[in-house]
C-alpha cells in the first residue's frame, strides 16, 4: 500500500492531474466542473481535511484536493 502525501501547511502544491469535479472548500462545499483549476497550477495549503482531502488556495479559490492530485511544488 502507498503511503499517502503529507504537505505541509502554507506549503506550495502542484496540480498533476485534474480529477473529475472539485469541492469549494467552503463550510458547504459546492462542486465545481474541472476547468476551475488548471494542470501544473499552483496552490498553497489551507489546512487538513477529513476523508484525505486537503484545503488549497488556487487563483480562482479554494478547493478541496485529494493528495493523489497534488504533488509538491519546488521554490524557484
């Protein structure tokens, strides 16, 4: 079994792939079609959520990512 990402908070994530549709990371989470994000988009870490998913900051809003969509972003 694969151990699952950990990030850290404020830290900056990379979207590697687009899932099907994407939560609002609002206290009523909302779907989103896809296209609210962008692949290779970079976010930064709101906070931990139950169920896996993390909270990220994106250009458009925050939104409730699963850590199989992300990846760490480097600093350049």
């Amino acid at each position: 079994m694969e151990k699952e990402k950990e990030f850290a908070i404020h830290q900056k994530v990379r979207v590697i792939a687009v899932p099907p549709y994407v939560k609002t990371a609002e206290p009523m989470p909302i779907l989103r079609p896809p296209d609210a994000i962008a692949l290779g988009e970079v976010g930064t870490v709101l906070d931990r959520r139950p169920g896996g998913y993390w909270g990220v900051r994106f250009a458009k809003g925050a939104f409730l990512m699963d850590a199989q969509y992300l990846e760490a972003a480097e600093d350049n």
